[in-house]
C-alpha cells in the first residue's frame, strides 16, 4: 500500500510503501519524510492483526529527499513502541539509512527503547538488515 499527501515543501508529495512478509513488515519511504508520517505507519502496523505475530520491522530510509523529526519526537515514539512491545516481544527494529541525520535520531530511539524486549539497529545496506533481522 502506498501512501502519499502533499507535504510541507510545496506540494511535493511524500511517500511510504509497508509491505507485510511472512514475518514482518518491510516499510520503504520516499520524498520527504515527517515525523508525522513515521508516527502514523507506526499506529497502523500496530492495529494490524499480523503485527502480534511479526519478529521485525524494516524502515528503509535510503530514497528519500528529507527528513524532520525532533529529539522530542524520537523519544515519544520510542516510549509508544516500549509501551506496545508487550503484543510482539523480541521483535528487532532495522533502520537503514545513509544519512547523519537519521543515525543521530535513531540513536535516540534506541535510548529510549532500552529496557524493552525490542532490539534496535542503523544499517547502511538493506541487505546487512534482512540479515540481521532473518539470520540464516
């Protein structure tokens, strides 16, 4: 399913693709990205049935044009998910990403999620996260 509105920047449209695989939940984003939208593919993966029975997720950041999300904001999101991870416990979060900006945010919701069942990871390549995520 994609989704995608006019955005802050002009109307430039932003877009997120979530895909449900046999044991998680691919989400492939592009354009510019909000916290905003992040926030709302993480509701939605939770009221989805499949979602107590997953064992990760994967947001894949690597074609998009811009991101915004605040400290604020990433510690509000890591605080839903430790909230939630009682429905999937053991469930890895990849996040993959080449820019600084994101690491650093995501650096903060891994803070946040410590002393949660939930592990959380940055890779640079999609293929090192599908690998972490489904060892062989």
């Amino acid at each position: 399913m994609i989704h995608g509105e006019h955005g802050p920047l002009g109307g430039i449209a932003m877009a997120s693709e979530s895909t449900w695989e046999e044991e998680g939940v691919y989400l492939r984003f592009s354009g510019p990205v909000t916290a905003d939208e992040i926030i709302r593919e993480n509701l939605k993966m939770f009221m989805d049935l499949r979602f107590r029975g997953s064992r990760y997720q994967i947001w894949d950041f690597l074609n998009i044009d811009s991101f915004s999300m605040s400290e604020e904001e990433a510690s509000m999101l890591s605080r839903d998910d430790s909230e939630i991870a009682g429905l999937a416990p053991d469930l890895k979060v990849a996040i993959v990403t080449q820019r600084d900006d994101i690491e650093r945010i995501a650096e903060l919701y891994q803070e946040g999620m410590e002393g949660s069942t939930w592990q959380a990871r940055v890779f640079r390549q999609l293929d090192d996260a599908r690998q972490w995520v489904l060892p062989k």
